[in-house]
C-alpha cells in the first residue's frame, strides 16, 4: 500500500470527483482537487461536508474525525498546483472523450514523470483515451461505483500498454483506501455495467410487454437478487437518463438485445422518473424472474468466456457494486445450471447472435453441474505456487468453503511435479482475519466439531506437504488466519502485518491448531501470553517472539517471497524435502531419535545422484543441476 504522505490529485469535482476525494482522505491521504471553477469546487467541497455530515449524524465518525478528513482535502483552480509532487492522478471530470482527452493533453505538460494517471469511466474505452498520452504504461481505467465514497466497489482497467506495476499501484492504493478492486478488461460496460444496464433494461421490456407491472417487476427482482431496491427504483435514484445512455452505449457496441426498449426511450424523453406504485400480482412473478436470471447468467457467462473477468470476480463486481445478495453466477448455482441454461436459451432463441449461449454454461447444464467458483486463486509460476486466499470481501475469513478450496489447491501443488515451493498468500492487502464470525455463530457444538476436524485436516495437509510451503503474510493474520500461517514451514511477514489470536474476545479458543503450534513455536509462557490476552502484535513483535522468521517492507513482500521461493527451488530436491522432515519429525522426539531420524536422513542423501551433482559442480566451480533423484 502506498505511504499516507502519497499526494494524490483529483480532477474534477462533481460527484464522482467530490466522492472519491473524500474517499481518499478519510483513509489518510492528502489530495489536491481541481476544477474549473470556484463555483464548481464550492459544489464538491459542499458534497463531501454533506456525506462527512451524514456519518457524523450515523456516529460512523466523530466531530475531529471529520475535521481531519476535511483538512486533507485542499481544492484550487490551478492544475499545475493541483498535481506537483503528486503520485496519483485521478481524472473524474465527466464522460465526454473530447473533453477528457484535451485535459490529458494539458495533464502530459506538467504532470510529474513517475506518477500514474488513471481515468475515472463507466462507459469509455480506456485505451482510446489515452491513446496520445505519452507515457500510457502509467495509465489506467478506475470505475469507482456510485456512490464512490462509500460503494467499495472498483473496477480497475489496464489499457493495451499499461504496465503490471500501475495495476499492482491502482489494486494495492484500493485496497489501502478501504475498497474492492476487481481487474477487468478494456470492453464496452467493463464487467458489472455489462449484465446490469441490460437488466435494466430487460425489467422494462418485461413492463412493455404486459408480462408484469413495475411493481411486480420490482417484487421479483427483489426476491431473486435479495436486493432492496427494484431496477425501478434504483433507475429513480441514478437518473433514468444515465440508464437511458448506458443501454446505448452497449446497443452500439453488441446489437439488437441491448439496445434500449421503446418505454425506457420514452420515460427518458419525457424526462420523468418511473411510478413504481401498484399491486403485485405473483401469477407473473416466476416469469419475471427466469427473463431477469436469463439475461444476468447470459451476459455474465459471455463476459467470463470473452477474458472481461473471472466468474468470481463478476459475483464480487454485482455483491459490492451493486448490493445483490447473490452474483450471477452465485445465481445459476442455485437456480440449478439446467434451469439457468434454459433461462439463457429461451432469450438465445428470440434474440439470436447477439445474445448467444456461451459454449462453457452449456457443457455445464449438459453434465448438470456448478459453474466452478474458488475462494483459493491458484497461481501457477512454476517452481512456485502460489496458493492466494481471494475472499477480500471478509478480509479471507476461512469458511467451510474457503477450507474445500484451500485443500483442493494444495492437492494441486502436490500432485504437480513442475511445483517445487508453495507459498500461501493472499490476493489483498490482509492474509487471513480468522474463521468466519458470522459461519461459526450459527454452529452446534456438533458442527463446530466437525468444522474444527476439516479445519485441523486441511491444515495438517499443508504442514505434511513434502514439499516446502510458506506463508507471505500481509496485513491481517488473526485467528484461523494465524493458525493457517502457522500450519506452514514459516512465515514470512510485512512489517505491516497484524498476527495474533483474539478468540477468547470471541469467548472461543483457537481451533485450528493455534494452542499447540504456536506453543511449539514459541513455548508456553509467549503462546499462552498471546492467547490468553487475545492482543494482536505487528510484526516487528512476531519476529522477536519468533513467530514470524523474517519481515519485509510491505511492497517487497511478493517480491521476498518470489526471491526467497525460488532459492530454495534452486536446492537439491530431495535434500530440501528430507531437511523438512528431519526438522519436523525430531521436534517432538528426545535429542537421542531426533539425531537418529537425521543420521538415518542424511544416510540417504548419499545415495541421491542430486549429492553428486552438488559436491561435483562445487568442485568444478559452476551452478549444480539437480535433477531430484
Ligand atoms: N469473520 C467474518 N467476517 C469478517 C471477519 C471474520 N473473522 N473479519 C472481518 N470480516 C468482515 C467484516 O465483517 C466486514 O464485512 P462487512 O463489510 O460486510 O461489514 C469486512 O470483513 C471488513 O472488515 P472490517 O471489520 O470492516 O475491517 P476493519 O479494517 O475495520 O477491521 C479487523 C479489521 C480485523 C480488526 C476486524 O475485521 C475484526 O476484528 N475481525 C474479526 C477478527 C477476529 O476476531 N478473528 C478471529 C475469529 S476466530
């Protein structure tokens, strides 16, 4: 995560300017915003003091809280002033190309040389944007949601040159202030705005045709989606006009199914907002429910197929984004992908090419299973795999699903031969903050014993691993988080991380192993310190306490981790694998076994051609090429 001292600039200071200046400061930055006029920056600063007003009135912050935030935020006419010294340049000015594009021309002469310049856009191409910008690897597509100093939403969008470090910049600077990233490619709608204008848009189709009323629209979109507000509803509070122009946008870019409906037109003409008033009738309920699930799956699976984003990263895009209790593909879950598929097919049938079943949710139905949805990302860079817990929502709070896929992905480390060193990470700024509170709540003593039993199963799978396996553990690492560290070789720490295990806050104790392996590591009177006191310790402390075996600057902690992997992935296999067990196998021995255990291991590695290799090429003068046997 960047420094708090990071400048940031914000350009543009009308809603989406206003919301994520304020978004910014309250998480410790200091930005510049800059617009046109004072009349304009008067209408932002007045818009933050609202919001900021409105979570003091909520108790959410205090009266200081508030008048820091405020005092982070400084608003001028001048862009020059407005982006020296800055790290980040954030334009939110509004959706029009020309005018975006004449801005970054002026931005490219004074902008300075290291710092990223993202756009703020739902619906323009990123990479046409900068496509005259002189340095586009530092530039990026940002989508806050609306609104964007609370929606946690982000959808970050690389063009065609921007480099791997601006996304890592963009995803880490989200996460840093208190939001959601999802990566998502360069296309018309990006991931969320793709399925969701056009639900929008099919709910008044659904009203146009006579199958429902809008509030039977509205009813059915609410018990499908958990949501509270109907797309009625929601299209009265965005602007039926933005709902309106969106469709267009997408009816250019894919054909006949996305182009608006003749009553979406017409409310937009008249400029009127929707009477959402009316009875429900549930005759019509069902019907309304297979188009809007129809519509949802159908896109969202194209989008999938088509690399926009992943499937996970879609439901997240519509749980955050847009407050859906359940993703599209969280949906055809449960609806059963032989009822999802039919929903998609019955619109295939009347819109034809363009609204096509994607091949992948049809190999699905046909062997009627769950379109796969991970917790775990497993990220193959042989020798290394790395094992990345991505829940960020929960800050990876371990779940039963969490622990399923956790498993599963170690099963795949172990089976892969190219896999020399597993590293267990995470796809956010925090590791792991416990099991899951709001899982666990509702357990018996009879679930909990089982939940406990998977849990010490999957952490016993990864400590017995015969290969090595750490873990690169950023932010938090508390509870089960810790105890799943623990399950590894050793920890490798931010110096930024939090590691600790408050269970008995919780009126529990650790569950997953934390009682014995942290006593193990650190002896009784640190663990029981840690344990019976509940309080966390940053890293610094872990290390002394011996917890964690090294820390590192947060932004090099993938980097160490890579490094640190791949040094031991240079090592004689076999000796690598024998040197773990000897470790792990005498520690609950008496010296005399322990000692035995590595005269009998160390026996063995002479017998391994690897041995030969490795004196041979040290004789020689030259790098050793083991080959494991
Ligand atoms: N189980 C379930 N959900 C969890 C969780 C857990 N262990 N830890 C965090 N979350 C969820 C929060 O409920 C929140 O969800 P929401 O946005 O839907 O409300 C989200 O993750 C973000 O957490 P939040 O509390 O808003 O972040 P924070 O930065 O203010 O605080 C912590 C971070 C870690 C201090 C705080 O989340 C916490 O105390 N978590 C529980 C830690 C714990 O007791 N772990 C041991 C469990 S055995």
């Amino acid at each position: 995560m960047p420094p708090k001292d990071t400048r940031i600039a914000v350009l543009g200071a009308g809603n989406m300017g206003s919301g994520i200046a304020q978004a910014f400061a309250t998480a410790g930055y200091r930005v510049a915003v800059r617009d046109l006029t004072d009349k304009e920056l008067q209408r932002g600063r007045d818009a933050v003091e609202r919001n900021l007003n409105r979570s003091l009135e909520r108790g959410r912050i205090d009266a200081d809280k508030k008048a820091q935030i405020l005092s982070r935020i400084e608003f001028t006419t001048d862009l020059t002033a407005a982006v020296a010294g800055t790290r980040l340049v954030v334009e939110a000015i509004f959706e029009d190309p020309k005018v975006k594009q004449a801005l970054f021309a002026e931005l490219a002469t004074v902008v300075p040389k290291e710092a990223i310049v993202a756009t703020n856009t739902s619906s323009l191409s990123v990479a046409k944007l900068f496509e005259e910008f002189p340095s586009p690897e530092r530039c990026a597509g940002l989508h806050f949601f609306f609104p964007a100093s609370v929606n946690k939403l982000v959808e970050v969008i690389p063009g065609p040159a921007t480099s791997p470090a601006t996304m890592e910049f963009l995803v880490s600077l989200c996460y840093g202030i208190r939001k959601i990233p999802i990566r998502v490619r360069d296309a018309p709608g990006f991931c969320v705005n793709r399925f969701f204008v056009p639900f929008l848009n099919e709910a008044s189709r659904l009203v146009e045709e006579g199958v429902a009323n809008i509030a039977t629209v509205e009813a059915a979109a609410n018990e499908l989606l958990g949501t509270k507000m109907g797309p009625f509803e929601l299209m009265n509070v965005t602007g039926v006009p933005i709902a309106f122009h969106s469709i267009t946008t997408l009816g250019n870019a894919f054909g006949e199914y996305y182009r608006p409906s003749r009553i979406l037109k017409e409310q937009f003409d008249r400029g009127e907002k929707w009477n959402t008033e009316g009875e429900v009738h549930p005759s019509a309920v069902d019907d309304v429910k297979a188009r809007l699930a129809g519509c949802v799956i159908g896109i969202a699976s194209r989008l999938v197929e088509e690399g926009v984003a992943t499937a996970e990263e879609t439901d997240r895009g519509a749980r955050i984004g847009l407050a859906w209790k359940k993703g599209p593909f969280e949906l055809l879950n449960s609806l059963g992908s032989i009822s999802g598929y039919e929903h998609v097919d019955k619109l295939h049938r009347r819109w034809g090419v363009t609204f096509p079943v994607s091949p992948r949710l049809a190999e699905i139905a046909i062997s009627n299973e769950n379109w796969p949805l991970s917790t775990v990302r497993y990220d193959k860079e042989a020798p290394i795999a790395w094992v990345l817990l991505d829940r960020p929502e929960a800050l990876n709070a371990l779940n039963s699903s969490v622990l399923k896929d956790l498993a599963h992905a170690v099963t795949q480390a172990a089976a892969d031969p190219e896999i020399r060193v597993v590293v267990l990470s995470s796809t956010s700024g925090n590791f792991a903050a416990g099991a899951d509170i709001a899982e666990m709540v509702k357990k018996t003593p009879a679930d909990s014993l089982a939940y406990t039993t998977t849990g010490h199963a999957v952490l016993r799978q990864i400590e017995t691993l015969d290969k090595p396996v750490f873990a690169a553990v950023d932010g938090y690492a508390l509870g089960g988080g810790l105890e799943l560290a623990l399950s590894a070789d050793f920890i490798l720490a931010s110096e930024e991380a939090t590691l600790g295990l408050p269970e008995v806050s919780l009126g529990i104790i650790p569950g997953f192993g934390g009682t014995q392996r942290l006593t193990r590591l650190v002896g009784p009177a640190r663990a029981k310190m840690m344990i019976l006191s509940g309080n966390p310790v940053k890293a610094p402390e872990a290390y002394d306490l011996g917890i964690a075996a090294r820390i590192v600057p947060a932004e090099r902690l993938r980097e160490e981790a890579r490094n640190l992997a791949l040094t031991i992935a240079s090592r004689a296999p076999i000796a690598v694998k024998l040197a773990k067990q000897a470790v792990d196998g005498g520690r609950e021995a008496s010296l005399p076994s322990g000692l035995a255990l590595e005269r009998q291991l160390a026996t063995y590695t002479f017998t391994t051609a690897d041995l030969r290799e490795g004196m041979t090429a040290y004789l020689e003068k030259r790098k050793p090429k083991f080959q494991g046997a």
